[in-house]
C-alpha cells in the first residue's frame, strides 16, 4: 500500500565523511522498515546544526507532482544522492559526546537577548532614581538647600543695641548701659578625663564664688555637663558682670596656668599615658591642674543706676538679660531698647575667611529718655518720707511733687525703696510704685470735691451757715466726726477747715432735689476731677481707683463718698485734684516725661498735657481761700503745714484703711495735700502714709512731711515769698 507523498519519512543524510552509501538507499532502507539509528545527543554546549528547508515539490499546470528540487550536498561531500519523491533528507549524526570529566559542573548559558533586557531595565531604573532626586534637588528643596548651605558657610553674629538712658530734668542719669562681661565655661574642659581631677567643678567654683558673689554649690552645677545635652561646650555662668569681676577672674585663671608649668607638674603628665601597672597615674595632684581653665568670658553691656535708689521707685529695673522688667524701664522698653544689628561673614573649618564676602547691619541705639523729675527735689522727697515712715512704724507711704501749671511731676518718692543695682537685697512688694500702683480710700482730702461741687453748682457760698450735730442719722448708719462735740455752727468753710464729716453730708444733700439726683451730681464732678480713670501716664502696674456708677451706691456709699469712703484713687489722681484748684480750675493731664533724644542726637520735647476745665475761675479761687483756712485757722487740721513767708492752702485725710489682703478695714490712711504759694500756685505736694502705728491723723503724720518738701521745693525752683497774708474767712458763726 503506498503513502500519499506527504507521509513519506525523511530521508536520512549519511554522516559525513562516510563514504559509502548514498541518501536515496538510506531512505529505502527506512522505508523498508529497518529501525532507524537514533543520532547521538548534543553536548550541551553545542549548538543545533540549521534546520534545512526542503522545498515542496513543484507542481505542473495541471495539478500532477513537479520535478523535486535539487538538494544542496552535504559537508564533506561534494555531491549528495537526490532523496525520493516526497522524502526529506536524513539528519547528519552529531559527533559522539566526549564524557565530562569528575567533579566537573555544567555551565549553562542563559539567552543573551534576556540579559539585555534585564540590563536594560536596570540601567532604566536607576537613571529614573537619578532623575528623581534631581527634580527635587534643583525644583523642590532648591531653596532650603540654598539656606542651608549658606548657614553652613556663613555665620551670622548678633551685634546688640545699646539700650537709651534715662536722665532727670537737669541731664542726671538715672540709667546708663555700661561695658560688661558674661562669664562663660566650657563644661566638657572640667571633666575628669579632660582635667584628671576627679572635682574640678567644685574646686573651680570655691575660686569663683568669692569673685561673683553666688553660692559655690550653684557655680559648680553650671560647671557640669549638661545632662540634658553633654556634648555643649558653652555654660553661661554669669551675666552682666563688670569689668573688675571679668579681670579677677582672668588673673586667676592666668596665676594658676603658671603655677602648674613646672618640672614636676610635667613629669606627673607623662605618667598619665603609662598604664597603672607600669608607674602611671590617672589623676594628677591638685596642685599641677588649673580648675580655671574652662574659664571664658564675652564682652556685654549691663544696665547701670549711677544714682542708686533714687528715684527707684519710679525709673524700675531690667532683668537679666538686660530687658526692662519694672517702672519706665518696663513702660518705654521699646523705645529704649533699640533695634539689634547683626554681622554675617564667611566661615570655613570654623575659621573666618577673610576675603569671601559677608554682611553688616550696624545696630540701632535705643531712645534717651528725658523725664519731668528734678533730682534735688526727688532726694528731699524720699529722704522725708523715709524718715517719717520709720518714725510712724508705718508699712509704706509716699511723696508727688507736681507742677501746677504744666502738670509735670518732679518728684515721686516711695519708702521703703531699693537699689535697683542690687536687687537681691529688695523684698518683692518693694519694687513697685505704690504711689501709683496703690488704690485708697482718700479720705477727709476728697472732700475738696464735694466742696466744689457745691459751690460750681451755686448751690451754696463759703460763708453758708451748716448746723453739725454730734450724730446724723442716714439711711441705716449713725455717723459721727472723728471726735465727740456739741452742736457745731459753722460756715462751709469751717467745715471743711475742721474736716466735719456730718457737714459734708448736709452740704452735698443740697447738690439736688433728691439724693439720686444729688449723688449724679456729685459722681459728674468726681469724674470730671478723673477720679476712677487712668491719670495718662500709662505706668506699668498703674491703678485707676474704684468709683461705682451713682445708680449703684448703697445708702451707705451715697454718704460716705462725699467725704472720701467708698471710693478709691491713687496718690496722683489726689495731687491732680488739688493741681486742678491751684490751676484756676482747669485740670492738666501729668506727665513724666519731657522728651526723647533719638539715635541722631535730635531732642522730641513731649506733647503737653491735655487741659479741661472743671470748675469755674470763680469757684477755684475761693476753695484756695477755704483750703488757706485749713492752714491758718486755730481751729484747722493742717496748722503743721505752714511755712514762714509763704501762702500755704491745704486739706488733711484721716481714712480706715482696707487691707488688700483681707479686704476690710485695718488701721488707717494719713494723708495731707496742699499747694503754694497760694496767692499765685506753682506746686503741689502730696504726703500718704499706710497703716501708721505711732499716730494716725493726717495733719499730725503728714503735716511735717508736706512742709519739709515743700519748703525744699519753693527755694529749689527760686519761687519768691508770698506778698500778701491769707484772707483767714470766718470757720463759724454764733446762733
């Protein structure tokens, strides 16, 4: 049975170099059903011969089998046997496969066009990394590698503002900036690997605790490491130190460098790279170590008070760190500080370059305050205040010396006071300004203003007849004068001369046709006198007093405002008051401050205070009368004020005072204030005396105190004696 030609088997090639036999007898020995040789494997590392590509037989016109070709002869002969019909030529059998030796490993070969791509995607991936930190490098953190690298070439170094000066009127400086010196350490230099001593903290502190005044155990501390950050290298120990202190440091530390430069100290140094069992040491003898090496020190300003104490109170103080921290220096910081500068410049292994460039902003020195206050009569109002304060065992008072026409204060005097170069030595509630900082109740001194009132209103005249019982009988409370007495008969101005507590009642109940309507009356004049408002000085810590609304008093406020109780003030809003008379009625705003010297040397005089009327010319000049007669009269509270040659107009305040740490009444508030000359007014002086134990009226505590200073004042500012007597009005009438 014959195959169709597709099925015939491939004729099988002889191998090369056979010599016998040809293609067509191998094909018809296959085909005659002998089984055929199978070739031998290939080595791995061989590659297959080419497949040979039999060509179809070529068929005629009309379909019958066309002539097969002709098949190309094989290696090695010249001329092979054309295969049948429909066979293909046999395969040439591969050479035997010589055997692998022992112990050998087969190495395969992978396919080269897989490794390029594998090569391929790596070479991708990793440029695409590169390109990636590119764009963020050059796009993204562009600008914070700049800074960056500009922090690390260039260094930057603060160059600290002079801080202003304050001076009094007359150019004495009150607080000055002066050279100074921080003292630093390098805590690593104290270590025992770094010294060989095993307490060089504490060594180098019994040196120190002399020179800066401070307590060994808390230099030492500061000379350890930093737990917190062992590796810093700086430790401010001191700051603001003068220059005395800075050289006796550096004395020592340079004493002691010599002392230990000896032949022995030497020796023991070499011993400390032996090992112990070969003669070494570990520490050295503390006579051969410096416990002062670590010892630095940086050039500062410090503040200064040439003046001391005076005027304390009032000037305040800086901290540490050279930042105003109480009174103007607390109030004006700002301006006095300045604006700090700042020095860049080229850095390269911590050494400055020279010639790589850098940048300077110089610093902006602070503003010199100029203030009001007279030195001269600032010291005669502090010494007199301290001296009355100790003679009355008092808790505090102070002293306002204001200019009547200006409004200016030239002195304000608190005892006890404090240096503010040594602060350590001030207890806490010294370092204020009680004249400012304090709310009391005035007193018999506000009674000034219900006497204003009254006679502004027309409501009554200085010589209007008041009959004054012992008691009156108001609302639920009896009331009383500050002593027992018949019926008085006296003229408004005898009750204010003897400072009557039940006439000030009856003459305010005449201020309207109800009490409500007298109590409104009475709350506009209080306000207009800038009672329970801010004085204009904006002074740190600075109260404005207590002065309720006149629909809000009780029916015990409603009559005992107008003799000065439920009520508050500070001692400036008082001396306002009395300046507000002595200036014909018109109230001037006070101020402290005369001006400003800017850093270009260029003097600002200070606005001057605002003015307001208060009450009329008319009304002024006769409450100085009234006032004279507190002063003049026999029957007068004030007689302690006078001063020979000079008209003097005054009131005394006898007060209960509040404890502020309770809240009720504890003791008493003494008070006097007055001005002079009072036919032509150029001062007012303020005495207030807290919590006295050796006496407690006003005119017998406050008297002497506003006569000292005041008498001080007048011939300090050259004012001439008065050139007329007082009028003394009549204080009483016979029924």
């Amino acid at each position: 049975m014959s195959r169709p030609p597709g099925d015939a088997p491939r004729p099988r090639r002889t191998p090369s170099g056979s010599g016998s036999g040809s293609g067509r007898s191998a094909a018809g020995r296959a085909g005659a059903g002998r089984p055929a040789e199978q070739p031998p494997r290939r080595r791995p590392t061989e590659q297959p011969p080419p497949r040979r590509r039999v060509a179809e037989p070529r068929r005629a016109a009309d379909g019958a089998p066309a002539r097969p070709a002709r098949p190309r002869a094989a290696a090695g002969h010249r001329e092979a046997a054309p295969p049948r019909p429909g066979t293909r030529p046999a395969r040439r059998p591969a050479a035997p496969r010589r055997p692998a030796p022992p112990g050998s490993r087969t190495i395969k070969l992978a396919d080269p066009r897989r490794r390029l791509r594998l090569v391929t995607v790596s070479l991708l991936l990793v440029f695409a990394i590169f390109a990636g930190r590119l764009v963020q490098l050059q796009l993204l953190d562009s600008d914070a590698l700049a800074a960056a690298a500009g922090a690390n070439k260039y260094v930057r170094v603060a160059l600290p503002a002079e801080r202003g000066s304050i001076t009094a009127a007359d150019g004495t400086v009150l607080a000055t900036s002066v050279d100074a010196y921080d003292i630093t350490a390098d805590p690593t230099m104290f270590t025992p690997e770094a010294t060989h001593l095993p307490d060089a903290p504490e060594q180098a502190a019994a040196l120190l605790a002399p020179v800066l005044g401070q307590p060994k155990e808390e230099l030492a501390e500061k000379l350890h490491l930093n737990s917190k950050n062992p590796k810093s290298q700086y430790a401010l120990v001191m700051a603001r130190q003068t220059p005395e202190a800075k050289n006796r440091i550096a004395d020592l530390k340079s004493s002691l460098t010599k002392q230990v430069d000896t032949a022995a100290c030497r020796a023991q140094a070499q011993l400390l790279k032996k090992p112990a069992d070969k003669g070494g040491r570990q520490f050295l003898d503390a006579a051969c170590v410096n416990p002062l090496a670590g010892m630095f020190w940086e050039q500062s300003t410090r503040r200064s008070y040439p003046a001391g104490g005076l005027g304390a109170n009032l000037v305040g103080f800086v901290n540490a760190e050279g930042v105003g921290t109480g009174g103007l220096e607390l109030q004006y910081q700002q301006l006095l500080a300045g604006q700090d500068g700042h020095s860049t410049y080229a850095s390269a292994g911590g050494n400055r370059v020279a010639t790589a460039g850098g940048a300077r902003q110089d610093p902006v020195p602070g503003t010199d305050l100029r203030l009001t206050v007279n030195p001269d009569v600032q010291w005669a109002a502090q010494r007199a205040i301290t001296d009355q304060v100790a003679n009355a065992g008092a808790e505090k008072g102070y002293v306002i010396v204001q200019d009547v026409k200006s409004g200016q204060v030239l002195a304000m005097a608190s005892s006890p006071g404090f240096d503010p170069n040594d602060l350590s030595s001030a207890r806490a509630d010294q370092l204020g300004n009680p004249a400012l900082q304090d709310a009391y109740e005035p007193g018999s001194t506000a009674k000034l203003m219900t006497m204003a009132a009254v006679l502004d209103t027309g409501k009554a005249d200085w010589d209007t007849h008041v009959e004054v019982p012992n008691t009156l009988q108001r609302s639920d409370r009896v009331f009383h004068d500050d002593v027992d007495h018949e019926t008085w008969y006296l003229t408004l101005a005898g009750v204010l001369a003897k400072s009557s507590n039940i006439g000030t009642i009856e003459a305010a109940e005449h201020l309207g046709a109800t009490q409500a309507e007298s109590n409104k009356v009475l709350a506009d004049y209080l306000d207009r006198f800038g009672i329970g408002k801010p004085s204009g000085l904006g002074f740190p810590g600075e109260t404005r007093g207590i002065l309720a609304k006149p629909e809000d008093w009780s029916g015990s406020q409603q009559y005992t405002i107008p003799f000065g109780q439920g009520l508050s003030v500070n001692a400036l809003q008082a001396t306002s008051v009395f300046s507000t008379i002595a200036n014909g009625g018109v109230r001037v705003a006070p101020g402290l401050l005369a001006g400003t010297t800017g850093p270009d040397g260029a003097f600002t005089p200070a606005a001057a205070g605002a003015q307001n009327r208060v009450v009329s010319e008319r009304t002024a000049k006769t409450l100085t009368e009234m006032l004279e007669s507190v002063v003049t009269d026999e029957q007068g509270t004030g007689t302690t004020a006078k001063i020979p040659g000079y008209r003097v107009a005054g009131k005394t305040g006898t007060a209960n005072r509040v404890d502020p740490k309770t809240g009720k009444y504890s003791g008493y508030t003494a008070s006097f204030i007055g001005f002079a000359p009072a036919d032509q007014p150029r001062v007012t002086v303020s005495c207030v005396i807290q919590d006295p134990v050796n006496g407690h009226f006003g005119g017998q505590l406050c008297g002497p105190v506003f006569k000292q200073v005041m008498e001080f004042t007048l011939k300090t500012l050259q004012v001439p004696p008065s050139g007329s007597e007082a009028p003394n009005l009549p204080v009483d009438w016979k029924p």
